[in-house]
C-alpha cells in the first residue's frame, strides 16, 4: 500500500495549520489589544481536512469595537496568506456581541467555533 499520499496530506494539514497561525500572528500585529480571540474552526482544527483544493481554513477573529475596516483589513490579510501560503482562508469577524448572539440562540456556527475551535 503506498502510503505517500497520506503523508502528502499530513504534510499539508501541518503546512496549513503553521500558516493559520502566521494568519493570526498578522491579524494581532494589525488589530492589536482590541483582539479578543482567534480561533482555527471547521475541518482543519477537526481533523478532516482533504487539502487545499477541497477545504478552505476557516478562521473566526473576535475583535472589540469592531469596524468595517477591520472586516476589510482582516479579509486583505486573508487574500495575502492565499497568496503566500496557496491556502484559501474564510475568516468570519465578530465583535464580542455578535458572538455572543450566536451563543445565545444557539445557532451552530458559534457551537462548532467554541467546541471545536482551537486558540490561535
């Protein structure tokens, strides 16, 4: 059984994961105290992820007086880490209230981002 193809995949997880948390880092760097969190969500903190042409690296960013510039920065900083990294990321940016309604009526996106979510 030839095994390279597992380990390709492995190799990419690992490559995907270092380049979220580069995301993150530069996110920090550009937002500064006003981040409250990020996290990594989805199939690549799970541990399902199939690789760049099928899963993208979905990345939620809770920042405090959160503005539509800091959306469009954030999602800059996204396009950038395409371009760096050839990893496609869909980061969602939340001021700590709009999170929390996800929380309180239970919607599943806030679910999955808090209980698989892992800390950037």
């Amino acid at each position: 059984m030839d095994l390279r193809p597992l380990q390709e995949l492995a190799d990419q997880q690992t490559a995907a994961r270092a380049a979220a948390r580069d995301f993150a880092r530069r996110v920090r760097e550009a937002l500064g105290e006003r981040i409250e969190w990020i996290r990594l969500y989805g199939s690549l903190a799970r541990g399902d992820w199939m690789g760049p042409d099928e899963s993208d690296v979905d990345v939620a960013v809770v920042v405090r007086e959160k503005t539509e510039a800091d959306v469009r920065l954030v999602l800059s900083l996204a396009g950038e880490q395409l371009l760096r990294d050839g990893f496609v990321f869909s980061p969602r940016v939340f001021a700590p209230e709009e999170f929390q309604r996800l929380i309180d009526r239970e919607l599943r996106l806030g679910r999955d981002i808090l209980e698989e979510g892992v800390l950037l």
